[in-house]
C-alpha cells in the first residue's frame, strides 16, 4: 500500500509537531500549513524550518484567505487538525467548521482527524456535568458538519495526556501521535472513534502517586478532598475555571472516562501491537 499526503494544521504546537513528527516517521510525505500569523514567533518558525530540513513541505495558507485554505487540502489525501482549543475553544470550533468547508469542496479527502485526541464526546456528553459540558457540546457540533458532509473520519481520543496528567487513563503525547498517524491509512478505523487506552496506563490517581512513591523510595503525605468539599470550592471561580474543573470532577470523581466498554478492534493498543507504548512508569522515571 502506498503511503498517504498528510497535510498538519497548527503543524508547531503542542501535539502538532509531534503528530508532524510521527507523520516523517511512518514514511508520509507531509505537509504543514505555514500560516502568516505565525508571524515572528521564532519557536514557531525555527520548528518549521527543521521539519523542512527532515523533508516535510511547508505550505502558505490561512483561515483568513479561504481559497488558500481549499488549495492546500487539493495537495493531501489525509487533513489533520490540532489547533488548540485551549485559550478560545470557541474561535477553534469556527475554524474548524471552516476546515470541514474547505475539505468538503475540495473533494479529494480519503480521511480527516479533526482536533479532538481528549475525552469522547459521543461517551459523555450525556453524563457530563455543568459548564464543562459545553466543550463536548462543541466537539459534537463539529463532529456533526463532518459527518454531513460526508467526510471519511477517524476521530482519535487519547483521555488524558501525560503531560497534564490528571486523566485516569495517560498518555504519552508521542504515543498519541505515533496511534493516530496509524489509523489514517487502516480500513478497520474508517469513520469510527479510536481509543488509545493501554491496560498499563489505566490508573487511579492513587496508584500514580504509589507508583511515584515506589520510584522516590518515600511516602507522601496525602489530602483527601470530598466530592462536595470539591464542588464548593468551585463556586468562587470563574465561568472558564469552572469548565475546567467539571471535567476534574467528571474524570476523577465520576471515573467517565472507564465507565464504558472499549472493543479490541476500537482500541490503539490492541490494534497496532508493535507499538511499544510508553508507562506511567516509565514516564515518571524520567523526572526521578
């Protein structure tokens, strides 16, 4: 089987230049849209300019200047976005909306990963608790203009990510984009959600912290704090630390993130074994 065009938006951020990264990797011809906002940000530009020095294409293109937007997707089989919702989440939907347009004239799309990689929307949105549910809220409305629109999909969610580490189930964030790269050429992850939950990562907070004390060689002292006690203290908070905080409550009181059944054929770890994922373990072994 031939390898795809993959074409990164928000190609230098957090689990962009990883996904970049693990796209060269795997052997893809990649493609990373340069966009003029980046102005002069010399992180942004020195993380461009040595990914095209590994033989990635770097493309001029804009949210702002929808043709150009359109021209780009024209050059890939495969859009993946992971622009950050993490300061303005809701100027993220709209520009992604925008990026479903554009894929959807455009017309050559064989699949595309739009910016998820958290929590699944389509598990939670149900049981999920004020204001926090308005983010999945959101994901839905994009999840919906996709599947309107007719684009082969694979929607990746990752749980928690291992730098933030506050999921119940973590993730190293190379691994996140090494399992997701994986699915974009796989018949079996057409139009579904993968999950990247590996068994070894499945943990309470309790025993990551008995894992960190087991590799310290020291027992820490411990707090334990109520679900009620929690939620009072979220009153004083703002609207946006609010929304935060729900899913604090959801994942690590609720436990929503295990609360369901993952089958082996919609789970990363189970479907692409040769992937030695990294532990908690492992992870911590490196701040020791």
């Amino acid at each position: 089987m031939g390898k795809s065009k993959v074409l990164v938006i928000g190609g230098t951020g957090y689990l962009g230049r990883r996904l970049v990264k693990a796209s060269l990797a795997q052997g893809h011809e990649t493609y990373i849209l340069n966009r003029p906002e980046i102005g002069v940000d010399i992180d942004k530009v020195e993380i461009l300019v040595s990914f095209k020095m590994l033989g990635a294409h770097l493309i001029t293109g804009s949210f702002e200047d929808y043709n150009s937007l359109v021209e780009a997707v024209k050059l890939v089989d495969v859009v993946i976005c992971a622009i950050s919702g993490v300061h303005v989440r809701s100027h993220q939907i709209l520009l992604q909306l925008k990026l479903v347009q554009a894929i959807k004239e455009a017309g050559n799309v064989k699949r595309f990963l739009p910016s998820e990689f958290g929590m699944d929307p389509g598990k939670l949105i149900d049981t999920a608790m004020e204001p926090g549910k308005v983010t999945l809220d959101e994901k839905m409305i994009v999840r919906k203009a996709i599947e309107e629109a007719g684009i082969p999909f694979t929607y990746v969610s990752a749980n928690g990510f291992a730098g933030y580490f506050w999921g119940a189930i973590y993730n190293n964030e190379d691994d996140i984009a090494t399992y997701a790269i994986k699915t974009i050429d796989d018949p079996r992850t057409l139009n579904k959600t993968i999950y990247i939950s590996p068994p070894k990562n499945i943990l309470s907070q309790r025993e990551v912290v008995q894992t960190w004390e087991k590799l310290i060689g020291k027992e820490l002292q411990k707090i334990t704090l109520s679900k009620e006690d929690f939620l009072d203290s979220m009153k004083v908070l703002n609207y946006a630390q609010q929304v935060g905080l729900t899913h604090y409550h959801d994942v690590c009181y609720e436990g929503c993130l295990t609360s369901f059944e993952i089958g082996d054929e919609e789970e990363a770890s189970k479907l692409y074994p040769e992937v030695k994922y990294t532990t908690v373990e492992d992870y911590l072994k490196r701040h020791v």
